[in-house]
C-alpha cells in the first residue's frame, strides 16, 4: 500500500503578496492626507488657544490689577514689536506678564484690521476689537483656518474655517 503524500503548503505565494501590498498601498493613499489634516489641525487648533487664553490671562490681570493691560506682538519677547506670528506678551506697563514664542515656520497669524495691540481696560470692557486668523501658510495654504475673535466687551472666541486662503 503506497500512501499518497499531500504537499503541505507553506509561506505566501507572489501573487498573494503583490495583492497584499497593493491593498496596503490603497489603504496609505487614504490614510496620509486624513493624517496630515488632523495633524494640522491639531497645530492651529493649539496656536489659537494659546493666544485665547493669553486673552483671558490678559482681562483677568487687569481687572485684578485694576489698570490696563496690553496684549501684543512681540518679536522680541520684551517689547511690542513685530508681527503676530512673531510671537505676543501680555504685560503691564513695562512689566511682562506672559511671553508666547513664535509661531512655527509656515504657519503665519494675520489680524484683519492692521491691530498689533489689544489693550483690556480695568473693567474688562472697552477692548480694543480684534480679529485675527492663524492659519498655514507654506508649504501649501491648509484648507483650514482657526480665527479668533475679540469683542468690544473682552469676549473672545475662536471659529473654524475651512476657507484654505491664508490671508
């Protein structure tokens, strides 16, 4: 009596792995850009509660302190100088209170009406009103935006857009 042996099969063939890779192919293609906006919109999404609290910070100081404070662009970190995206402190008189770095590269913070200092008066009301927008500028304009927005009162707030042109 013979005894027929069947072959046991063993690893892949190559048309299960060129299937394989190309399934994962497909999948990446899908994934990278989801992953890139989430990326980017994590990056605004901080930019803009940085300076918003920075707000709050700001009112709160001179409500507490009962003078005004100013919150500014600094491109030095001591003085208000520069540009939004430069960086901004919080201070009082010549008394720094709150120092924000600059933004990183690519990434740019524009105000709409040429605003480069808010000033918060010690009521909390009678700001000087502001609207700013951070957003990606380089290497390609992101197609979303954070603006954030100062009222007369002190209120701020932050809004996402996905206008993708970054002023």
């Amino acid at each position: 009596m013979t005894h027929l042996r069947v072959p046991i099969q063993q690893g892949f063939s190559l048309i299960e792995l060129m299937i394989t890779i190309s399934i994962l192919g497909i999948l990446l293609a899908i994934a990278v850009p989801s992953f890139t906006d989430a990326v980017l919109g994590s990056k605004l999404r901080s930019y803009a509660n940085n300076f918003l609290s920075s707000t709050y910070l700001a009112r709160g100081e001179a409500i507490k302190r009962n003078s005004v404070v100013n919150l500014c662009a600094s491109s030095n970190g001591t003085s208000c100088t520069g540009d939004w995206e430069q960086g901004w402190i919080v201070l009082t008189g010549t008394t720094v209170i709150q120092r924000q770095s600059a933004l990183s590269s690519g990434m740019k913070m524009t105000e709409s009406g040429g605003v480069s200092s808010i000033n918060f008066q010690p009521t909390g009301v009678g700001v000087t009103p502001a609207t700013l927008t951070v957003c990606r500028a380089t290497p390609s304009v992101g197609g979303q935006e954070r603006v954030i927005s100062i009222s007369a009162t002190g209120r701020a707030s932050v809004a996402k857009t996905t206008t993708g042109s970054c002023p």
